[in-house]
C-alpha cells in the first residue's frame, strides 16, 4: 500500500492519504477514502458541533424536570 494522493471535494486542495492512515481505516472497516481534506474535515466537524448546540437536545441534564 502507497501515499495516495487526494483532492478535497470543498476547497479542491490535494492532500495525501498516507499508508497508515489507509491501514486505520481498512481496520476501522471503512469502505470510502476521505473526500476532504484534514483542514475542511476540522472545520466541518467544528460547524457540526455548534450547530447542535442550544435548542432541544444540546447540553441540557437529563436528570433535571421541565
């Protein structure tokens, strides 16, 4: 198994996916290589986390009553 080389589908920068990390996804029996790079994958990931702050469902104590 070699580096491949990747283009990101967000920010269309090449980045390489390197053997060990083909080897923890193999492990982790993912089936598709990453479509983003590591920056667009960071930022995407910290984008999902506040968006589900707040509302129903976001940090509220399951153990308090209404």
């Amino acid at each position: 198994m070699a580096d491949k080389v990747l283009t990101c589908k967000d920010c269309n920068a090449e980045f390489t996916f390197t053997e060990s990390e083909q080897a923890f996804y193999k492990e982790k029996g993912f089936d598709n290589e990453p479509q983003r790079c590591p920056d667009c994958r960071r930022a995407r990931k910290q984008q999902r986390n506040n968006n589900n702050r707040g509302g129903f469902g976001g940090n509220r104590s399951f153990g308090n009553k209404w």
